[in-house]
C-alpha cells in the first residue's frame, strides 16, 4: 500500500515537471520492491529529464537484466546513451 502510494506520488511530480522530487519518490519505492520495473523506467525518465544520463543507463540496465524485453527500458537506454555521446562530442571541443 505504501509502495502504490510513493508511486503515485511519484508520477504526480512527473505530470508536474518536478523531476528532482519523483525521484526521491521512486528510490523510496525501491526501497520496499526492488523487483518492480515501471518503478526503475519511470526514475530512468526523470533522470534523463535531468540530464542524469549515466543515472539512466543504470537504472534500465537494471530492469533488462530482470526483463530482457522490456521496450521502455531499450528506449530510455538508447536515450541515455545519445546523452553521453553528445555530452562527450561537447567536452571534446573544450
């Protein structure tokens, strides 16, 4: 019940565009259920809302090593992943 709760919470910051704040929700959750993946993909977004990329990679990582089909998680890797390659071109000038 308490779970359900934090993640409602959760998505509710999302809907909100307070990203910083769904998190804290979502690792709550982790805490009480490490096996939900909505719960790891939902963090991956607002990490990558955040520009948290390596964040993000971790937490799909995470969830394909327990669904290896999970399209969510394959999205926001990819995502991720294209934030790190960007983020590295930009260092390489400087």
């Amino acid at each position: 019940e308490k779970f359900k709760t934090l993640k409602n919470e959760g998505n509710d910051f999302v809907k909100k565009g307070k990203y910083e704040e769904a998190v804290k929700k979502y690792s709550e959750c982790m805490k009480l259920n490490t096996k939900e993946c909505a719960i790891y993909t939902n963090r991956a977004l607002c990490y990558l809302k955040l520009y948290k990329y390596e964040e993000a990679k971790q937490d799909c990582d995470h969830v394909l090593q327990i669904e290896d089909s999970n399209i969510k998680a394959f999205y926001r890797r990819a995502l991720a992943y294209k934030g790190l390659q960007v983020r590295k071109k930009t260092w390489q000038v400087f």
